[in-house]
C-alpha cells in the first residue's frame, strides 16, 4: 500500500462504475460459457453412467484428479497447445465443474425410487420417456443443487484467470489492487465477486423452487 | 514433443538448481508457506469447530464461517491480506507475511464446517451412554466424539490442505516466492517452457498432498468404522448441498 492512501476510496468506485460493469460482464461471460458446457459434458456422462454403471467409477476417479489439479496450474498447462485465449481458460474451468455435476446428476437419477420406476415402466413409459418425464423431474432438486455449487466455484475461479489476460473481476483484484498497490480495487473486487455468487446461487435456487413446485425446500 | 524435451531440458538445466531463484529454494518456500499456514490454520479452527461442535453453542458461527469461506475466492484472501499486511508492517509486510495471512484465512473455514458437522453427526445416543459411564464432558469429546467424527475432521483438514498447497503458488503475487514465481515470471517473459514446468511441478505437489491425506484418513480411522468396501460411493444426502466435495 502506498504511505498515506486511504485503505478504501469510495470515491475510486464512484467514478469507475463503468469499468466495473464492463469486469462483471466478462466475468459472467466466461462462466456462463463454463457452467454451460459443463453442464452438457456432465449431463452425457451421467446418462453413460446410466445406462452402463460400471463407467461410473472411472468417471469419477478421472474427474476427481481434473479437480485436484490446481486452478493455477490446470489455467496455464494448456498455454503451449492454445495458447493464451479463452479456450484455454475454459478448458480448465469446465474441467473443475465436472466432478461436481456428474456426481449430482448420477446421484438425483439414482434417488429416485424403484417404485417409481417399476410404475413408470409398469405404465407403458419407453426408456426415454421415463428419463424426461420421472426420473429428471424428480432428481432436480439434487441436480440445480450440483449447479449452485459449480457456479459459484466457477465465479470464484474465473477471478484466477486474469493470470492469463481474461480480464473479469480478478483483474480489479490483482491487475489493478496487487500490482499497482491499490487496495480499494482489490476489496472491490472481492466483494464484487461475493455479490455475484450470491445472487447467481439466489437465482438458481428460485430457478430451482419455479420448476419443482410439488418439492419442499430441502437443501442445506 | 520437442517441447517436452525442452521442458525436460529446464527440468536439467544446473541455473535451475542453485542460487535463489532455485527449483530446491522455490520448492521449499512452497512447502514451508504451506504447512506454517496449515499448522496456524488449525491451530485457530480445530477448536473453534470442536467447541461449536461439542456444545452446539455458536452453530451459526460456523454456518457463516463456512459460507464465507465458499464465497470468497481464493486469490480474494491473499488481494486482501496483501493491504493489511502491508499496511501494519510496511514494507516488512511484503512477501511471506502477506501470503501466509491469506494462506491461513483460506485453511479456517472447511476444518471449521467439516469438524463442527462431523461432531453434531455423533449419534446422541452414544453421547448419552459415555455420559452415562461417567465420562467428564472432556472426555467425551476426545473418546467418543473425536475418534467417531475422525473421517469427516480429517477430510476437512484434507480439503483445507489441498487448498493451502494449491494456492501457495499465488503467493508470488504478493512477493511470497514458491513455485508460483516460475509461472508468472513465465507468464511475464512468455516462457512457455518455464510456465509449463512449474505448473506440473505445483499439480504434483497437489496431487501428492491429496493422496498423503487420503492415505492418513483411512489410517486414522478406527477399523469398526470404516465404511465396508462395497457400500455405494453416493450419498445423497451430502451430494445435495453444498460442500458434497469435502467428504
């Protein structure tokens, strides 16, 4: 810190609202992408497990070490094949959600209970049907819980990935509040990236409570 | 492949292997930053979640305490620490200080949730009966308690240290040295070569720490209760909110 600078310039944030909004549009920008391709990963890989359980354990093990890698390393490992540029933020950042949401998916769709299966089927319900129409409706809750958590573990990682040059709310905390000794940058930063895990994990909880109106709340 | 022999060439290369900016010089600030942060980390979450856990006083502490520690990203504790060090030690307030403050506010929270929830998960009745053999309140923490809550303690302790170790290389930022400095001197002179060797140098050192806490958990645990080998890997109730991974 500079000898003499205030700890924190409420004024600094003021005049800079627009450089803000533009670190928290990118910020969400790259998670979104993450998330998203995350979930399509996952969601087939759970339908893999499905069908054949014995993929499940390999599955896990592979994407549980993806996860053990460090964020720092897993961003810059893949430099010399792409380089510095999203994909190689998101290949990492994708990585990191699936251990998360495989294990999700795989555990809502193997709650639901074999009675309700027998019936389904008992109904006439082909394979398919009974995936879409029974056993996703009822795994839901479990499967936006897996959601909530990649997100908000995806919006803290991409704070990382300013390491890289893709900008978002890590740069306020590093570029900016590190590196040019400016610490109202970094607390704004961090706070930032707290109110946007909030809110996107607030918002996929109402998401969650709109489209399972027969559920009681029952996550943590 | 010609750049993994280069990479293996680094690996080689004899400048890597003395003077300050040394692989065996990096590697032991790395080591010494993580476990100084760890032992500082438990030393202030052990018994918080333990008295929280035991009394059950304070619960909401913890609650917030594990929420923070979600939301916060991890390269958030070290940007904070870094003014606060700085601004009460001035210049000595650069390097170690910064990255060890950050260090061990990332370690608190996942000992705090996992030790207080492995403690509360203690079936009441087995409290009971300890108390009931006449067992000071003491002793039921540290001989039926702890010992039945040992998986999920030490599965906190394993997360926080995966973590400590996984983020000691952003300590560079702050002037912490460890094997961080290699990638973002990398990263600074587009030295793919270097910025590559360290980062597999720092996911095996993450790797290493993961697997020796996985291997001390299942030594620790007393043999009559450990889970039997066939019982599914899911459990849903964990699975479905958030922290399912600290288990």
């Amino acid at each position: 810190m500079i000898e003499g600078q205030p700890f924190f310039r409420i004024d600094w944030v003021i005049d800079n609202l627009d450089v803000l909004s533009r670190r928290v549009g990118e910020h969400l920008l790259v998670t979104v992408i993450a998330v998203v391709v995350g979930f399509v990963i996952s969601f087939a890989l759970a339908l893999l497990v499905r069908r054949y359980p014995r993929v499940y354990g390999p599955i896990l093990a592979i994407s549980g070490i993806l996860y053990a890698i460090p964020s720092i390393a897993l961003f810059v490992l893949f430099i010399p094949i792409t380089g510095l540029s999203l994909l190689t933020a998101e290949i990492a950042l994708v990585s990191y959600t699936l251990v998360i949401l495989v294990r999700n998916i795989v555990t809502g769709l193997r709650g639901v209970p074999a009675e309700v299966i027998e019936a389904a089927t008992g109904m006439g319900y082909t394979d398919g049907q009974r995936l879409w129409r029974v056993e996703l409706p009822i795994a839901l809750p479990i499967i936006v819980a897996g959601l909530r958590i990649a997100t908000v573990t995806t919006i803290g990682l991409v704070t990382i990935a300013t390491l890289i040059g893709m900008g978002g709310l890590g740069y306020l905390i590093v570029n900016i509040g590190v590196q040019r000794r400016f610490p109202t940058a970094t607390i704004t930063g961090v706070v930032v990236v707290v109110l946007l895990s909030t809110l996107v994990d607030l918002a996929l909880l109402a998401l969650q409570r709109r489209l399972t109106p027969w559920a009681k709340a029952r996550e943590a | 492949m010609e750049f993994f022999g280069e990479v293996l060439a680094w690996y080689g290369d004899p400048a890597n292997w003395t003077g300050n900016d040394s692989i065996p010089v990096r590697l032991w600030e790395h080591l010494s930053l993580s476990v100084a942060s760890l032992l500082a980390g438990l030393a202030i979450a052990l018994p918080i979640g333990l008295y929280i856990g035991h009394t059950g006083r304070g619960a909401r502490l913890a609650v917030a305490v594990s929420n923070i520690g979600r939301a916060v990203p991890s390269l958030g504790w070290l940007g904070i620490a870094y003014p606060i060090s700085t601004g009460l030690f001035h210049r000595g307030g650069i390097g170690f200080l910064p990255a060890f403050i950050g260090l061990v506010a990332l370690a608190i929270p996942p000992v705090v949730t996992n030790t207080y929830t492995g403690l509360r998960e203690v079936d009441a009745d087995l409290r009971e009966t300890a108390r009931g053999m006449g067992m000071r309140e003491f002793q039921v923490l540290t001989q039926v308690e702890v010992p039945v809550a040992l998986t999920v303690i030490l599965a906190g302790i394993r997360v926080s240290a995966v973590a400590v170790v996984a983020t000691a290389p952003l300590a560079a930022l702050v002037g912490g040295g460890t094997l961080g400095s290699y990638i973002l001197e990398g990263l600074a002179l587009s030295d793919e070569v270097r910025v590559f060797a360290a980062a597999v140098l720092v996911a095996l050192l993450a790797i290493l720490t993961e697997l020796g806490f996985a291997w001390l958990q299942r030594r620790a645990v007393s043999p009559g209760l450990a889970r039997p080998k066939d019982q599914p890997f899911a459990e849903p109730a964990q699975a479905a909110g958030p922290g399912a991974l600290a288990s």
